[in-house]
C-alpha cells in the first residue's frame, strides 16, 4: 500500500488541484521508496503518470522516455497510455 499511499492517491490528487508540481514530486518520492523495494507490479505512476508528467514539466527527454517505455513495467497493461 505504500506506493499507492506516497505516490498514486497523493499525485491524482493534486492533479485534480491542477497542481502538477506537487504530484510529481509524490511521484518521485515512491519512485524513491521502490528503489529499496523492487516490483514491477506497484501500481505508483512509475512507468505510466511519472514520464508523462516528466515530460509536461520538461524535465524528461525522448531518451528517458524510451528507456521508460522499454523497460518490463511499462509493459503491464494499466501502463499503455
């Protein structure tokens, strides 16, 4: 429940707050978590909401995005945006 804690609920939440800052920064910080807690199956953004708002805030290139996209978590189905 972690990552939806942290991340996921704290980052749709914001965005409905239009507050994009906020929610990647929740985003990054489970990112952070996962590190010390590896699974492709936490449902936090990582390989979906993260990127994308990466690449709205200009912070992502195509390169991090493909790298993204290519790794096996981007490959789960609630991942294809």
């Amino acid at each position: 429940l972690v990552p939806h804690q942290l991340g996921l609920c704290k980052a749709i939440g914001a965005l409905l707050e239009e507050d994009r800052e906020r929610a990647l920064a929740g985003l990054d910080a489970v990112q952070a978590w996962e590190r010390d807690h590896p699974s492709y199956f936490y449902l936090s953004g990582s390989y979906g909401l993260r990127p994308l708002l990466r690449v709205l805030a200009g912070a992502a290139d195509r390169a991090e995005f493909e790298a993204v996209r290519a790794s096996p978590g981007a490959q789960l189905a609630w991942n294809g945006q």
